[in-house]
C-alpha cells in the first residue's frame, strides 16, 4: 500500500514538474516569439503598402499600377458593399463579431486532423488571424508561424474593433497573383471601384480568398467558382443576409469579367512618367506610396497613334525595309504630350528574327526612339535655319541660286564647279534629292520644297553658332557643338531625338513662345493631398515675326505642291491651316514628318533600330508622310480650326531682298552684295575676301551664261552717277506643272495644269517628247494658271511632257515631268 503510495506521489510530482515546464516552455515561447513581432504601437501605426495609379488625362483610364508586386488600393470600409461584407464574413468566419480574435474549438480541430493525418493540412483561422498572417507574417506552414500568428491576432483585436478589422483585412487580402484588396480585384475583374459590385459580383469576389489562383476568374475553374458563389449565395440566404428574391436575381445576373491585360497602356509614355517621378519622389514612394497621377496623354490619340505607327511599320518594313517607326504628338499651346509611341510594338519581338539587341536588330520593342533615340534630321533642321536668316533682315523674297556648289572653300582637292565623283571627305558638294538644280529660288520656294543648296548657303549666310543657339533654344539641346556639324548641319549634320524636334516646332507654332513639355497634370498622395499640378511655363525665345514667316511658308500649299507631287493630298486637311517639313538622312536611313497647327503638333520618325538604310527610293515622303497624314486625319476633328497668325509685310532693305537678282544688270553670288556678318550694311569693298565668294560665283556666272539671253551685256562695269537698272518688275518667267504629275500614268489624252508668273508674258508652248502639241498665247496679266487637255500623237513606255513660256521679250522658262503609257 506504501508502495502504491509512493508511486502516485512520484507520478503527482512528475506531473506537476511536467505542467511547470511546458507552462514554463509556453511562457517563454510565448515571450520568445512576442519579442519578434511587431508591438501594439507597431501595429496601430502600420502603413499599408499601396500601388500607385498612373492615368490617362482625363483620370478614367488607367494607364499602369507601380507597386512591389502588390497591386492594392485602400478605401474606407463605407465604399465597400454590403453585400460584399457580409459574403465574406458568413465565408470566412461566420462568428467574427461574437467570437475572440481565435476560435478555439476551429484551432483543435485543426490541430487534430494535422496530427491524425500529417504535415499542416487545416488552418483554423478566424479574419483576425488571416489579417495577421498577411499583413505581417509569411506564408510558410509551421507550428511556430501558427503561433505568432495567435499573438498578433490577439494584438490586433486588442487595438481595433471588429469594422476596422474587416476594413483591414478586405484592403489587405490576396485575389490574385498581384491583386490585393477589394478595390484593385474589382477594377481588374469587372472594371468598376468596389463600391459599385453587385450582390452576385460581391459572391464571387468572396468566393476566390479560399484559393485565389484556383478561382481566379482569368483561370481554367470559372464553372468551379460560378457553384462556389452559388454555395455561397444559399449561405447568405440561409442566414438572413439576403432575401430569395435577391438571391434569383443574383444568380441569373450575366457577369463579364475584364480581359486580363498586359498590365500597362500607352508603354512608352508611362516609362517616360515612372522615370520622371522616380526622379523627383524617389523610388520608393513611387512603389508602395500609392501616388495618384493624372498625366498628360490623351488616351483616345495615344490609341489612333499607336494604329497608325504599327500598321505605317509593317508597309515600311514591306516596302522599303524599314522596321520600326515612332510618333510624338503635342498641345503646343501648353507643351503636354498628348499621344507618345516609341516603337511599332512595345511588346512585340526583335527583328529581323534571332538578331542581338543593340547590334543588329532593326526594330527592338523597348527601345523608345522618340525619347532616347539620337538620330540625323536631315532637312527636319531646315526651318531653324531660315528662321535664324529672317532674324538678320533677309526675307521669303530674297533669291539665292540653286546651282551646283563646292563648299568646301580654297581647297584644291575641291574644285568649283563641283565634280560629284568626287568622294573625297574633304569637300561638300550636296545635290537636290531629285537631282535637278533650278537656278534663281527665292527662300519661300527653296524652304517649301526643301532644296538643299539654297540652304546650305542660307546656313552660311545665317551663321552657323547663331542657328544652332536658336534650335538649342527651342528645346533641340542635342545640339551642341556647331563647329563640329559644320555646314553639314542643315542636311542633318546633328543627331536629335524626336520628342524635342516636336517641342522645337511648337515652338514655331506658337511664334516663337516656349511651352516646356510636361508629362504629368497632377500628382497626389495616397491621402489625397496635392503634391504638384501642371503649370505652364513659358518663355519668349526666337522672334514671333520670324516665326511667323516660317509658319507662313510651311503652311503654303501651293509652295509645297511640287516636292509631294503624287503624295500631296496627304498633306491637305480641308478647313484647317497645317504646315508641314520633311527630313531624310543620308542614304535613307531616317525620314521624318513634322506637321502642326496652332493647336497640334506631331512628328514621325521612321527607319531602323541599327542605322541601317532603308530601301534608296523610300524618302520621308514614303515612309513617315503616310503615318504622319493617318493619324492628322482623325486628330485634327478633335481640335478647332484655327489659322497661323500672317507675318507683317517685310520691307526688301536691298533689291536682292526683295527678289531683284538682276537689279542694274548685274548678276552675281548674293555675296557680291551682302555682308553677311552685316546683312543690312553696305555692300562689301571687295568680295573675294569672302571665303565662299568665289565658289558660290562660279556656279551662278555658269548658270547665267547658259540660261540669261543677252548675257554679254550683263555685269558690265557701272557708269557712276548712272540711273540704276532693275529688274524687279521683269525677271525671267516662272513655270510650274501642277498636273499632270511625275510618274503619272497617261492615256491617249492628258489634262495638263500649268501655274506661269512673270511680266511681259506672249505665249505657252507645250511639248510632247520634244515635239510642240499645244501653244496658249497670254496677255499682260502677270500670273497665270492655265488648264486644257492635250490629244498625245505617241506614247512610248516612257515621256517627257514640257511646257516653256515665252516673254514679248523672248526670255523664257521650261518646266517637264515624266509620264508614262497606261
């Protein structure tokens, strides 16, 4: 018996040692794992990471989400539904507003079925405790984890009542992958903030905590979660929270769910926004700040200038090999980027196939070309060029010879007249894209149709430090060593990007005021305080005349007419004033298109990632006029018509200025004349002291004898005191075919238009394949357009249609397209 005693007071103490140790073990467990996790304080002050919203300009469309992989909105839990609170409350934890932040009886049950089958099968978990597992813990399935996870939970339920825990927990829950909490899963899944879910909508987002990938609405268990909401439907009904009415309702209501998008719109764009904001917030706050930011894009252009660059591509890439293409369109009124597309496809592959990006693909689909691609303007740099020549008194009016030129001054290697096999690096001497040179061209003509040897020497004129301070200035600050372009500049010597060469022309759109770009409208905190909001910030920084007259030129339809020829009905837009410059490199490898109202302006760039050329025949007129002319014509309904303000009547300070360059008989280079260090000065003592003189003379006497009838009695020495001679009034005619075009296609009779100017006009010769068809006697009008159909005599594969006018005085001038034989 003493025995027996013995024992069970053995066993006693044992037990009472076993319970002091675990009670002992629990206790510092208890503290052990307390000491890691957040304190009260820590929890009530605990900010929730928050994604932050980049939108379009209007802040309906949602452009891209910046987060740390979390994509989660927070809204107070009065802009959640009922319905939605009480699905999940009645789903998730039936007792959440009687029952502590545990419930002990789901924690044993638990704890039996993991024992009794192995491993961490059953959670047991209240709200409270989900709350507490994600906000602050990891999802690894230990008996430690389960723990901590207690604590907090009782932490928590200390500190907040059961609202704002539920509030808590419906901002901080998975739905899926990168959707967190009730208001990010409802834009994603159905397009629409919280607040607007339906009762059948709030069952299925319900439905999908229990297993998010499983459920999701963009997996492969939509039958699985339509029965799981229906189960839970019932459940709601079963405990009042919903009528029976309300649950048919619900259960035939059809729901669409949102396409499961890449994640981001209008790429390009929203990079150059996220870098801008990275800058300026850091990147931390652009993460998990839930930064609210309304940008500048107009979301319906960005989506026309994204068709219109994708599908302007693919025909480049057909047709001439050029891969890729971008386009920049901007309000020049405030400098916001309205629309930005910097390559066919952001998420597109780089071609040609099996290339290495940054060697020798054409096309790489990140890559931004209209904000990080350097490339050559080409002729895009001559309106800064003539706009810097207006500044100094020279006018539309004034003639410069379009004839062939050797730039490279004093250098036997570089003879004058140029030979143009001549390859050496040493010597410049540009022709016309179409090969042509066309004599006496005022600077209206010469900028409008973009001949190069007129203005390579009005750079020469201009200055070359000066234009380039002006383009700098206009927002081209790429540009930055003159000396190092030299007069190569204005044919594209530089390399520019395309987003500052669309700012540059706004700035001529707006005569010479500078909008500074801008991105962004308003950006605020996830608090809703103002953090910055757009100011327009501006600056006068060229001469609004000399703006104007660029303006003026650009816009002048008739003056351009001859370089587009069968493209130029892509660049007219009834009821609306648009002027418009073209640029290609050297050897066709980037074309440019920049055209602009007062209201708009956009440009376009087309070629390859690697520099590589185009196809020789595919000019900007080809490649960039088309995407450019796409996207104009459903932009320009959107924005009023307006017109360019006209430039004031420029006084010519010297006959030259005004166009007279056989004033007193005498024909000559301008620089027989000018000054150009002083334009508006005396003529020079001696003008071979010029460098350029003599080259620039060459060309012009050549072309003088050939082309100037009585040539003999020009340039004769002038008598002093003697009455001087102009010819202001009477300078040799002018003729321009306006139809039929180069390259047209005739039949066995053809409608010819002709525009003729001039004094002392007699007659119009027209000539088929050099044999006279047709002549036109005129009178003393001074200008013409004449129109008539001529019957043809013969047609071979290929003809030559010309058209010379004559003066009572028998100068005259010939113009001539190429046809061919339908």
């Amino acid at each position: 018996m003493r025995k027996r005693r013995g024992i069970i007071k053995k066993t006693f103490l044992l037990a009472v040692l076993g319970i002091l140790l675990g009670a002992t073990g629990t206790v510092s467990a208890f503290f052990y794992f307390s000491s890691t996790l957040p304190s009260v304080e820590e929890i009530s002050t605990r900010k929730v990471s928050q994604s932050t919203k980049i939108y379009d300009r209007t802040g309906t469309t949602l452009l891209y989400e910046v987060s740390d992989g979390e994509q989660r909105t927070v809204i107070p839990l009065a802009d959640i539904p009922r319905y939605l609170k009480d699905a999940t409350v009645i789903t998730e934890d039936e007792g959440f507003y009687e029952e502590p932040a545990f419930d002990w009886k789901g924690i044993l049950r638990a704890i039996y079925v993991n024992l009794t089958r192995g491993g961490i099968l059953q959670g047991g978990s209240t709200i409270t405790q989900q709350l507490a597992k994600n906000a602050f813990l990891t999802p690894e399935q230990t008996v430690a984890r389960k723990i901590k996870e207690l604590i907090l939970a009782t932490r928590i339920d200390r500190i907040y009542s059961k609202d704002q825990i539920l509030e808590l927990y419906l901002n901080q829950i998975p739905y899926g992958p990168t959707l967190y909490g009730v208001e990010a899963t409802s834009r994603g899944f159905f397009g629409k903030p919280a607040r607007e879910l339906s009762l059948a909508q709030s069952a299925l987002l319900a439905a999908i905590p229990k297993a998010p990938t499983y459920y999701s609405p963009w997996g492969n268990h939509v039958k699985e979660l339509f029965a799981r909401q229906k189960a839970i439907l019932e459940k709601m009904l079963a405990r009042g929270a919903i009528t029976k009415k309300e649950m048919e309702a619900a259960l035939v209501e059809k729901i669409s769910f949102e396409p499961r998008t890449r994640g981001i719109q209008a790429p390009h764009f929203v990079m150059e926004v996220i870098e801008f904001l990275a800058d300026k917030y850091g990147e931390d706050l652009v993460q998990k700040g839930g930064l609210r930011v309304i940008t500048t894009l107009n979301w319906d252009l960005q989506q026309i200038a994204e068709k219109v660059t994708t599908e302007g591509a693919a025909q480049n890439e057909e047709l001439y090999k050029g891969y890729n293409a971008a386009l920049v369109a901007e309000d020049p009124k405030t400098g916001q980027i309205v629309a930005l597309v910097g390559s066919r496809d952001y998420f597109g592959d780089s071609l040609p196939e099996g290339c290495a990006p940054g060697a020798n693909c054409r096309f790489e689909p990140n890559f931004s070309v209209a904000t990080q691609g350097l490339r050559q303007p080409g002729s895009a740099l001559k309106p800064f060029v003539y706009l810097t020549a207006f500044e100094q008194g020279y006018t539309p009016e004034t003639v410069l010879f379009d004839v062939p030129t050797e730039f490279a001054a004093r250098n036997e290697l570089c003879p004058s007249p140029p030979d143009f096999k001549n390859e050496d690096p040493a010597c410049f001497h540009p022709e016309n894209f179409d090969g042509d040179f066309r004599g006496p061209v005022p600077l209206r003509t010469a900028l409008a149709q973009s001949i190069n040897v007129p203005a390579v020497k009005t750079l020469y004129l201009a200055g070359l430090k000066k234009t380039v301070t002006n383009a700098y200035a206009m927002g081209l600050t790429t540009l930055t060593s003159p000396d190092l372009y030299g007069l190569s500049l204005v044919l594209g010597g530089g390399a520019i990007r395309l987003v500052d060469l669309v700012g540059a022309y706004g700035v001529l759109s707006q005569d010479g005021v500078k909008h500074a770009q801008s991105l962004v409208l308003e950006v605020k905190d996830a608090d809703g305080n103002v953090l910055e909001s757009f100011k327009d910030q501006t600056r006068q920084v060229v001469n609004a005349q000399s703006a104007r007259l660029v303006n003026n030129i650009l816009s002048d339809v008739d003056a351009r007419r001859g370089l587009f020829q069968n493209s130029f009905g892509l660049t007219v837009f009834p009821d609306h004033d648009v002027a418009l410059k073209t640029g290609t490199s050297n050897d066709y490898r980037d074309a440019w298109t920049v055209g602009y109202t007062p209201s708009i302006v956009v440009g376009v760039w087309a070629g390859n990632n690697d520099n590589s050329p185009m196809q020789k025949h595919g000019s900007s007129i080809l490649a960039a006029v088309p995407i450019w002319s796409a996207f104009m014509k459903e932009a320009l309904p959107t924005v009023l018509p307006e017109t360019f303000t006209r430039p004031d009547a420029v006084p010519a300070a010297k006959p030259i200025f005004g166009g007279d360059y056989l004033y007193n008989r005498q024909v000559h280079s301008i620089l027989y004349s000018i000054d150009r260090t002083n334009p508006l000065g005396d003529a020079p003592q001696d003008p071979a002291l010029e460098p350029q003189f003599t080259n620039w003379e060459t060309g012009v006497l050549l072309w003088a004898e050939k082309n100037i009838p009585d040539y003999a009695s020009y340039n004769q020495p002038v008598v002093p005191g003697a009455a001087p001679f102009s010819t202001a009034s009477s300078p040799p005619p002018r003729v321009e075919i306006l139809a039929p075009a180069a390259g047209t296609f005739v039949g066995e009779r053809v409608d010819v238009a002709v525009k003729v100017s001039g004094a002392d006009l007699a007659k119009a010769v027209v000539r088929w394949n050099g044999q006279s068809v047709q002549e036109v006697g005129l009178g003393p009008s001074e200008t013409y357009e004449l129109r008539f159909t001529v019957a043809l005599p013969s047609r071979a594969p290929q003809n030559l249609l010309e058209v010379e006018v004559f003066t009572t005085s028998n100068t005259s001038a010939k113009s001539g397209v190429i046809v061919y034989a339908q």
